[in-house]
C-alpha cells in the first residue's frame, strides 16, 4: 500500500478511536449526571452559535457537533499518523511531536478553564482532561502496535542517538 494511503488509513482509524473514546467517556459522565446527551448537546449549541447558525433542537445540536468532532479527530489522526510514519526514520520528531503534544494539552485545559465560566460550566476541566488522556491513549496505543520498530527508534531518540 502506497505510503500516503498508509497514512490516511492509520490516521482515521486513530481518530476513529480517540473520537470514539471521548464520545463514549462524556456519554458515561453525562448519563451518571442523569443528564443524557448534555455534552454534545452544549458543544453542538456552541458550535452553530459560533458558525453563526440559528438555534436548532437538541438532536441536530448533538448531530452537528458529532460529524464535527469525528472530522477533528480524523484530522488529528491522520496528523498523528504522518508524524509516527515519519518518526520511523527520523525519531527526533516523535520526541519534539510529544513535547509539542503537551504544550498543545496544557493550552487546551486553560481554554476549558476560561469556558468552563461560560455555558460549558457543567463540563468540569477533570472530566475534559480525563476524556483527552483516554483519546490519546487510544490513539497512542494503536499507533504503538501498528508500528513495532517505532519502539527501538524512540529509545534512540531518547537517548540522543537518532
């Protein structure tokens, strides 16, 4: 298989399972709150107001914000995937893609801090972090198997030998 459908194949299947983890991880915290569908519900409320759309029924809200969600997490996938893919033969990039990674996680929790003083005040920052981790866990762990080389590459790149 070229290596460019290689890419795309292994990225949305990652961000199959991050999108996935997540929807399924707020789907738990949303039903234990009593509260069914509360999160897509909000974000997909937030998404159309901020795309300048009209207010829409609850369903299309969660509708709209889950094709929005899946379609991130393919592009965040397939990102995820270019770098592994790329890491195999320059392993210093998955090294700088991992502290990039957490700045970019360390950012993302201070912007549900700030919006956590908006109507996203019930989406507590733990669970959004919680559901982050599980995503990139998952997407890590695939990516991990479907690369076993990738192993011996990041030690040397840890170590300062690639």
């Amino acid at each position: 298989m070229p290596k460019a459908q290689t890419v795309t194949r292994e990225g949305v299947i990652a961000g199959a399972i991050g999108a996935t983890t997540v929807a399924v991880w707020f789907f738990f915290v949303d039903v234990i709150a009593r509260h069914a569908l509360f999160t897509p519900t909000v974000l997909g409320r937030g998404l159309i107001s901020v795309l300048g759309g009209p207010p829409y029924s609850d369903m299309t809200s969660v509708i709209v914000y889950t094709l929005f969600h899946y379609a991130v997490f393919f592009a965040v996938g397939i990102l995820l995937a270019w770098v592994v893919n790329r890491a195999e033969t320059e392993p210093h990039v998955l090294v700088i893609f991992m502290l990039l990674f957490i700045i970019f996680e360390l950012g993302f929790l201070g912007i549900t801090a700030v919006l956590s003083e908006t109507s996203l005040a019930r989406l507590a920052w733990y669970q959004v972090a919680a559901g982050n981790v599980l995503a990139a866990l998952g997407m890590g762990w695939y990516l991990w198997r479907a690369h076993p080389a990738l192993r011996a590459e990041f030690a040397k790149a840890v170590e300062g030998e690639g």
